[in-house]
C-alpha cells in the first residue's frame, strides 16, 4: 500500500520495498517499513510489469481529468483521486471479489502466504522467499510459511528412493 512510481524500474523488472500504509485511529499514515530487512527490492514477472503499466496509465489520465484535485503522492495503489486507500476497504473489495467469484474465503493477508507456500514448494530457496517477504531469515520463513502439502511426502520419499537407486 506505501508503494510509489518511483519505487518500481520497468527496465530492471524490479520493485523497492520502503513504506507501508499503517492505520492509527482509523487515520492513514505513510511509514517507514517495521524492520531493515523490510526494506527490500524484488523481481517482478512481466505479467506483474504489465498490470503495473496499465496501472500507471489509468492514473495519468485520471491526473489529467482532476487537475489540481489529484494528489500526486505518487501512490501505485490508492483511490481514483490518488490519495491513500484505507486498508480496510482493500479487505472488504478482496472479500467482495472472493464471494462474486464464489472462491474460498481466505484473508487477503493469506495472499501472502499462498505466495510464499507455493515459492517454497516449487523449490525456490528458502533465502530467496525470505528476501522477497522481507524476512531477516530463511528459517523464520521456513518455519511459518512451510507447510508438508499434501504429495510432499510422497515426492521425497520417491527423491530418497532414486539417490539411494543403483540405475546410473
């Protein structure tokens, strides 16, 4: 939610994590991230570049339609008038979404973790999903974020079996 234009290259296909949005008496503040190892700079997919591109795009014209009315923060994420969004309501749009499209509920943090999961299930290094978590370890991501999905088991007990096999 703190995200600004210029925390996103689209020539490096990356994005710098350096603000979060926090909520102090229904109030929004733009603020420094809780930890050093918050502040991060990730890979993006071209998928993820592109949605950002239309994003921005849809944000220049709404900067020339309102004007002066426009807040120009430069927020990646916010209302149509650029100001910021209150967390909350990208909760209750998320839960809308979830019900329309008749999906599990989850929580919208849950993203998250689904994110994380599937990285770490995928084979992707634990050090390389911290980072993009902005996690100060590997084995605290490890510890909340890997799960034994089912087939896991399975799938090493298979590895074990070949590494021990004599078929070379």
């Amino acid at each position: 939610m703190g995200l600004r234009w210029n925390d996103v290259d689209f020539e490096k296909s990356t994005l710098s994590v350096r603000r979060a949005v926090v909520v102090v008496g229904w109030k929004i503040h733009v603020s420094d991230v809780k930890t050093p190892s918050g502040r991060r700079t990730i890979d993006i997919d071209s998928r993820t570049a592109t949605a950002l591109q239309a994003r921005q795009a849809a944000q220049e014209m709404a900067k020339t339609e309102l004007g002066e009315q426009f807040d120009r923060q430069g927020l990646l994420f916010g209302r149509a008038n650029g100001e910021p969004e209150h967390p909350e309501y990208i909760t209750r749009g998320f839960n809308r979404l979830v019900a329309t499209h008749k999906l599990p509920v989850i929580r919208f943090h849950d993203l998250r973790h689904t994110h994380a999961t599937l990285l770490l299930k995928a084979g992707v290094p634990a050090k390389v999903v911290a980072e993009r978590l902005g996690h100060a370890s590997a084995g605290f991501t490890l510890n909340v974020y890997q799960h034994v999905l089912p087939g896991m088991q399975a799938h090493a007990a298979q590895i074990f079996d070949d590494l021990l096999s004599d078929d070379e």
